[in-house]
C-alpha cells in the first residue's frame, strides 16, 4: 500500500492510499496481508494512517475494491451448467 495525495477534487480525503502490487511506487509504503480479516483490523485500528504517517482519514477505497477482487473466485471462464 502507497498513500498518494489528491487534488481534492477527486475525494472528500486528501490522501488515497493505493495498492502497489509490483512494490515500485514512489512514497512510503506499508505491507498488509491478502486476507479480509488483516484488512478489516487494519481500518478499525486505523494502521494506515501510522504506517504511512499521513495526517486525517484516507479513502481506503482503492485498498478495499482490491481486496473484494481477490475474494471472487476464478472459475476459468467456465459458466455454470
């Protein structure tokens, strides 16, 4: 995960934090495991916001659709019969 600024205009947040899958974007970064419950536990706690020392809430939403992609099930392209 990467926090990025935004212009402000794109969301309420002044931060976004990413998903940098290939690990090679610039800025602080911080590791998460791929599983929903690591995820869940790092928003209540709020971990984001220390491990990549940002200031205010980030939209975590980038973070959170990444995850809901990992969690469907990949069936080949085979329709169900």
């Amino acid at each position: 995960m990467v926090a990025e600024s935004n212009n402000g205009d794109q969301c309420q947040h002044g931060v976004a934090v990413i998903v940098d899958t290939a690990g090679n974007l610039p800025g602080r970064g911080a590791w998460l495991h791929s599983d929903t419950q690591c995820l869940q536990e790092a928003l209540r706690r709020r971990a984001f916001v220390r491990a990549l020392r940002i200031t205010g809430p980030p939209d975590t939403s980038a973070v959170v659709e990444h995850f809901e992609r990992l969690e469907v099930p990949d069936d080949g392209g085979e329709q169900n019969r």
